[in-house]
C-alpha cells in the first residue's frame, strides 16, 4: 500500500536535534522545576540524573534499535519482528498514547503561546507582585475561550510542521528551533545567576538533602524521567525508523540523553534563581513557571526581551515535542493505512484538537467535572503519562531483552556502533542486564506504585 520510498533523516545532526527536540520540551521547562520544587530540589535532581543514565539511555537505545530495524512506525514494526499479537498491540497502545498524550500537552503548550502574546505586547510586564502574576494565570486559565482558541492555534502549528514530512518539516524545523532555544536558554541562565539571591537557588539545586529522598521521590524522577526522553510509547522509534544502518544508536542516544537533561537542569537555574531571589515559594506545582517569571520580567533591565525570548523558546521546545507526538500517529496510518501523510496530518490533528476541548476547559467550565476525583486533563495526563508510557516501557524492555533473540540484538545494535563495543565490550552487558532485569523491575514498582497498589 506505501506509495513514496520512505523518507530518512538527512544527517546525523538532524536526527540527533530532532529526537533531542522531542525529548526536550515542556517536560524540561515546565514539569521538571516544579516536579524539583515539590520534592525537595537537590536530591531529586540527583535520583532523576541516576534513572537517566541506568535506565532512561538503555531503554532508549531499545526503542530506537526496534524502529531503525524495522523501518515502521510502533505497530508496523512489531508486526515486522514478531508474531505476537499481543505486541501489536503494544505497538497500538503507543499511537494511542500519542494521540492522548498530544491532546492534553497542546492545552499547556497553548499556554505558553498566550504567554508569549502577552509578553509581546507587554501587557505581561505589569505584575510585579508575585500574588499579582499568580491571578493574572488562574484569570488566564478560566477563561475557556483563551485555553481553546490557544490549543487550536498550538494543534495547527504542529501540523503545519508535520505536513511537509521528515526532512523538510521536521528536521529542517529542529535544526532551527533547537539552536535557538539552546542559545535564549543560556542567556536567561547567566541573568538569573547575576540576581541578588541567586546562590540560595543554587543551593537549592545542587545541595542535596539526601533525608528529602523517599520512594515517592524516587518514582517521580524515574517518570520524569521517562517523560522528559519521549520513552514508552513509540516516539522515538518511529524517529529511529527514519535512521539508516550506517548510524551509530548508542552514542545518538547518550546525545540526546545528555541534551535533554541539560536543558532540564539549565531550566532549572533560571527558575529557580528568580524563585529565590524574590522570595517565592518553590512548591506550588504545575503552575510555577506561569507564577513566578512574570515577576522577575517585571523588575529586570531588558524585561521585555527576556520575557519575549523565553515564552518564545518555550513554545518552540514544546512544538518539536509536540510534532513527534503527531508524527507517530501519522507515521502509522501512512504506513499501516496506506493513508497520504497530508490528509492524515489534517485529519489527526484536527481530531486530537477534539479531543483536546475538555481539557482545556477542566481549569474552567469542566472544573467541577470529575471522573475518579480526576478532571479529564488529570485523567488523560495520569492515564497516558503514569500508565501507559510505564507499561510500553516494560514492554519494550522486555521485548529488547528477552524475545527478539539477545544474539541477533547484539548484531543489530552494533551496526554502526562497532567501535563503541570494541573499545568497551562491558557496555553489551550492562545493557542487557538493564534490558533484561533493572528496569522491568522498577517499572513495575512505578506502575503498582502509581495506581495504589503499593
Ligand atoms: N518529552 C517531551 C517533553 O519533555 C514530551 C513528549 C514528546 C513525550 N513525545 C513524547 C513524552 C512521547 C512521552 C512520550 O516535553
């Protein structure tokens, strides 16, 4: 049914700035400070980096090594490499994941859109109390109109890229946005360390207090952790299908590991910089970012620009996310479908805008509306982000480790790698007892864990 060759990427970089700007997004910006504010900073940070490099990296390697070998999108290529039915539809669970993952994304990307409306015409520069910035979001987010409209015109953005498919949407997209977003980052880091105050920020980053870990810290970092790398769901395995033999995975994937958890962690000093040095409380959850910067922007020389600048780098962080999340989605009704990518960018997107309304409007009109004590924004983040990507994970893993045949694994992972594995054949081993035995294990105690079982 597949009418065009498929595409790959068309550089080395380009994929590696395109998963990295998958990886990064509101998940580095957004969800990681406030998750570091709520569980006592430091020692979080210190969990969260761990769960990177012992799982989040093998599992990565996993999931791209599937989509390179198999060239499909999650149902295409375990269709490809097993029988299993129950693995199709693994591979189904992760375009669905992506679909409700995208819908509820878009409404906090929307967010950020307005954000940088607002900071464009300055009307965000006029609150300079924090209780002042803190009303101006919960008047933001009740007006249901705002939250819809923004979501739209966020869904339409993703689209936009999508449509024009792998190199010339995607890739070129990344490779402009990610650069850019790097350097306005940087920049707000250096200005948030010049503040007075800016060191109790510091401490507050970098100074564990190891009496602060717990096991609820423990499972947050490793869900951010597998949040923050696109993990569990097929995104960076269809990425991976655009890949040739020639590509080295493990040494892309520590790239994209180590960019993706810089960003976080610089995020996290221009944040958390402004919290401290004016005097604002670390722990107010999803909506810090929205809360406490308005301030600073409000008070510093040049405050229009750093608020322009930010929001803008936030939006692009979030659209190159945002356009992995539709790019599986649309990578499987190309493949699996025989569908034109066009028509099924216009008709996903537009369905997942739908889909989006009643989260966008559970911070105003569908408030009170509550399925589990949950409204539908915290229903569909908790099902998609605490036990779908958890559960695809596992599976993986397992499906990686155990199933497909550890030989032929090694074969294919060292396809463009053989030096790497040359030079530190202990590397095979490490991944497979990961593979095969740390991270199932941990992610089923996350799992059990999060829907109260343990
Ligand atoms: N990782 C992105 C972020 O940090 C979000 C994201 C994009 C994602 N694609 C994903 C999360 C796939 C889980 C699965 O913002």
């Amino acid at each position: 049914m597949q009418n065009n060759p498929r595409e790959q990427w068309g550089s080395k970089i380009g994929f590696i700035l395109a998963a990295a700007g998958s990886a990064i997004g509101l998940g580095n910006i957004w969800r990681f400070p406030y998750l570091a504010g709520q569980n006592g900073g430091a020692a979080f940070i210190f969990v969260y980096i761990l769960c990177v490099i012992s799982i989040g990296i093998p599992v990565l390697i996993a999931e791209i090594l599937i989509g390179r070998t198999a060239q499909k999108n999650p149902v295409g290529s375990f269709k490809a490499l097993t029988n299993s039915k129950f693995y199709h539809g693994i591979g189904g669970m992760g375009v669905v994941a992506g679909f409700v993952i995208l819908s509820f994304y878009s409404v906090v990307a929307g967010w950020t859109l307005g954000y940088l409306f607002e900071a464009v015409n300055g009307s965000l520069l006029s609150y300079d109390l924090a209780e002042e910035a803190s009303n101006h979001f919960s008047v933001l987010t009740h007006d249901p109109l705002w939250n819809i409209g923004l979501l739209a015109a966020f869904m339409l953005l993703t689209m936009g890229i999508v449509y024009f498919g792998v190199q010339k949407g995607i890739e070129l997209g990344s490779k402009i946005m990610m650069p850019l977003l790097f350097v306005l980052l940087i920049g707000l880091m250096i200005f948030g360390l010049t503040l007075d105050g800016a060191s109790k920020g510091l401490d507050y980053l970098f100074n564990p207090d190891w009496s602060k870990i717990n096991s609820d810290v423990i499972l947050a970092a490793l869900g951010q952790a597998f949040f923050s790398m696109s993990l569990g769901m097929g995104a960076m395995l269809t990425y991976g299908s655009y890949l040739t033999k020639k590509d080295n995975i493990p040494v892309s994937s520590i790239w994209i590991a180590f960019l993706d958890a810089s960003v976080a962690i610089i995020a996290g000093i221009c944040i958390f910089t402004v919290v401290f040095a004016t005097g604002q409380n670390p722990d107010v959850g999803p909506s810090l970012i929205f809360r406490t910067l308005p301030v600073v922007f409000a008070k510093m020389p040049g405050g229009w620009y750093f608020a322009v600048f930010f929001f803008f780098a936030l939006t692009l962080a979030a659209l190159t996310s945002t356009v992995s999340l539709l790019e599986v989605v649309t990578a499987y009704f190309v493949d699996e479908k025989g569908w034109k990518r066009k028509n099924a960018v216009i008709v996903f997107g537009s369905l997942v805008t739908l889909v989006g309304i009643p989260s966008a409007l559970s911070f105003n009109a569908l408030e009170n509306f509550r399925i589990f004590n949950k409204t539908f924004f915290d229903l569909t983040e908790f099902i998609s982000s605490n036990l779908m990507l958890p559960l695809g994970g596992f599976f993986i893993a397992i499906f990686v480790g155990w199933l497909w045949g550890f030989e032929k694994v090694k074969q294919l992972v060292k396809e463009g790698a053989e030096k790497l594995f040359d030079k530190f054949p202990w590397v095979m081993g490490y991944w497979k007892i990961i593979l095969r035995y740390v991270a199932p294990i941990l992610i089923i105690i996350v799992l059990l864990y999060s829907i109260g079982i343990i």
